[in-house]
C-alpha cells in the first residue's frame, strides 16, 4: 500500500540545536512551517502537546483553516478534558478541516509531567484510563442515539453528541507506547500504532508484540504501524557525518551541566519504557543496520523520536524502504532545522521512496495479475 510521511506541526522555530527566536506560538512560522509540508509532498503533521504549551487543537484548526490538503494528527491526552467534551472539540476541528483528524492519544509515560495537569494516577491506571477514553470517544463519535457510561474512570448518563465527524464512520485513532501496558491498550483500540526509531530486529519485535496485543483483544485487522526518526541529510556521506557530530556537539553544549532541553524530559533515568529503550541502545554502539544513529537520543536523554538516520537521501531513502519493507508504512521525520530539514526531505528523500514503494506494490500484485492472464 501507499506510503504515508509525517511531519511536525511546531508552533516556533525552537528544536533541541537552538533556542526560538520568538514567541512560543508565532503564527507565521507555524503556517510557514505546515505549508512548507504541504508544498513538499508530506501527508500530515503531528501537533504535539506539552503541559505548557500551546494548546495544539487551536493551532491545528488554525493551519487546518489556511491549507487544503495537508492533513492533522493532534495529540491528546486523556487528564486534560472529560471524553465527551474532547469528543465534540475532535468532531468540530474534523469538520473545520473537511476530514483531515487524526487523534493521537498520549497516556504520558513521565509521573512529573501529568502532575503538573493534576494527573496523580499511577502509570497502569493512567493506561487503564486512556484505553477507557478511547472507546467512549469513538461511541460519541458513532451514536446518533443517547447512551450511558458507567466505567472505571468515568460515569455519565444520557450523553448525545450534536456535531458528528465528517469522516465516517469516525477519524483514525493513533497510539503509542513501548511497554506491555501500552501494547495491550493501543493493540485493543489504535488503528495507528506509533514505534520511536530502533534497529530493524528490535522494530520487528514491537510489530509482533503491537500485532499479538490486537488478536488477544479480539480483533480480526491490526493497526498500521508508524516510526519516527530525525533525518540528518547531506549531498555526501561525509557531508553528511560530519552535520550529524555537528547537530550532538550543539545538543551536548545545550544540555552541558545536566540541564534539559525542555521541562518535559530529564536527561537521566526516564520512566517511560521508551525511552528507556533509547538509551539502552545507545550504550550497546552508536551504529545500526544502514544508518541508524543513537548519539542523538543520548545526548537528550532518550527523550521522544531522537534517533538519526544519517546520510545521502539515497541512504536514508534506503533505510526508510528497509522499515517499509518490515511492515512500517507509515514513516514519522522531523530534522533539528525544522523548516529547512522539511524542505530538504521533502525535496530528495520522499520522492526516492513513494517510486520505490510504488515499484514493490506492483512487483506484488504482479504474480496474482500473471497466474489471471495464464488462467
């Protein structure tokens, strides 16, 4: 099937290499930003939430009013809002955008961060909460008829949602996590499942799990599978070494004296089993399969999609196809110049892979063609 590129949907040009330069919601940037992956062949972008932030389904409604066809994934997380209340803001920004939603929930894998929102729950209760939360989204979304609701976490009683999605039945649901816990719920309820980029074997692994964890839940489809990485390109190899050592050397003088890049992440001992992940990686080398790097996890602590792939846009291209080819098909990029990484992948990495990807899909449909001509 086709394959599917995310971007990031920032909101001001700050990134792990530098400090913004304006406001933490500067409008023109994050149009400029979201156009410039419109423009450049990307399918959606990621609005990401943080405790305090912007709040990312005002910025995606505004992008989502000013372009056409780029579509939204908007991270959500379950102690920030009642369920029927965020049903009816994702129902609403799926209207504003003519069926461009996708909702991304996020459990929150740091004890700190969720305390700060008044989140006390324990990390098992918390993914008990989100599993909760997605299916009473998903009946508000799909019930033109009142129901009631009497669960762990909530408890309501003749609840009726006026404004509907434009997609029918309902916006994908998209999930993600690296633990048992996070594989039982996001295997149950996620037609997306989002991966942070390791090694091909260990990748593989995480599919299998996602996959086992949505048959145990009764399921007969799976959820696609997404991976995220940060793409470090150059016209050559050696160009493009040395920007990768370039980019850890400027997080490593921005981190110097353990101080984190934002209050979101602390750059020793994450909780979050991905993370945890990250860092395990980078301490076993620095070097994966094609062009897999982890300096620049470890210089952030592991902290959210840090993994390199460095080289040509022949060699990321190629390693990105390798992903593909394991069962990935939608791929998740974001560079460290956010704007000008977008329009370099954009231009010379994604190209390489929708011809290549377009030339395996007909390599497969081509034995099934053939037996019907011989037949």
């Amino acid at each position: 099937m086709p394959v599917e590129f995310l971007g990031i949907g920032g909101t001001h040009d700050g990134s792990e290499t530098s400090a913004r330069s304006g406001g933490v919601f500067d409008k023109e940037y994050t149009l400029r930003l979201a156009r410039a992956h419109e423009d450049f062949g990307w399918d959606r972008v990621l609005f990401a939430y943080g405790s305090g932030s912007p709040d990312p389904a005002q910025a995606a409604a505004y992008v989502a009013t000013k372009l056409d066809k780029l579509q939204i994934l908007l991270a959500h997380r379950p102690n920030v809002s009642y369920p029927t209340f965020a049903a009816k803001t994702f129902a609403s920004l799926d209207q504003i955008s003519d069926g461009r939603l996708t909702v991304h929930f996020i459990t929150g894998g740091s004890d700190q961060e969720q305390q700060r929102e008044g989140d006390y729950l324990t990390k098992d209760e918390r993914y008990s909460r989100t599993r909760e939360y997605i299916q009473i989204v998903k009946k508000a979304w799909t019930s033109d008829k009142p129901f009631d609701h009497e669960g762990e976490h909530y408890r309501f009683a003749d609840f009726v949602s006026d404004i509907r999605p434009v997609q029918q039945p309902r916006p994908d649901v998209s999930f993600g996590g690296s633990s048992p816990a996070a594989y039982a719920a996001g295997g149950a309820e996620a037609d997306i499942y989002c991966l942070w980029g390791e090694p091909l074997a260990q990748t593989a692994e995480q599919i299998e799990s996602v996959r086992a964890a949505a048959l145990a839940a009764g399921r007969t489809d799976v959820p696609r599978i997404q991976v995220a990485f940060r793409p470090i390109i150059a016209p050559t190899e050696e160009l493009a070494w040395e920007k990768a050592h370039r980019t850890v050397d400027t997080i490593k003088s921005r981190t110097a004296g353990g101080k984190p890049l934002t209050r979101r992440h602390s750059l020793q001992n994450p909780q979050n089993t991905g993370s945890q992940r990250l860092l395990s990686l980078a301490a076993q080398g620095e070097r994966f399969d094609r062009a897999l790097w982890t300096p620049t996890a470890a210089a952030t602590g592991g902290a959210g999609n840090s993994n390199a792939l460095v080289g040509t846009p022949e060699t990321v291209a190629a390693a990105l196809l390798d992903y593909y080819d394991l069962g990935v098909d939608i791929l998740s990029a974001r560079g460290y110049d956010m704007l000008g990484d977008t329009i370099d992948f954009g231009r010379y990495v994604i190209p390489i892979v929708r011809e290549e990807v377009a030339k395996r899909d007909a390599e497969r449909r081509r034995p099934a063609d053939s037996l019907a001509i011989d037949g």
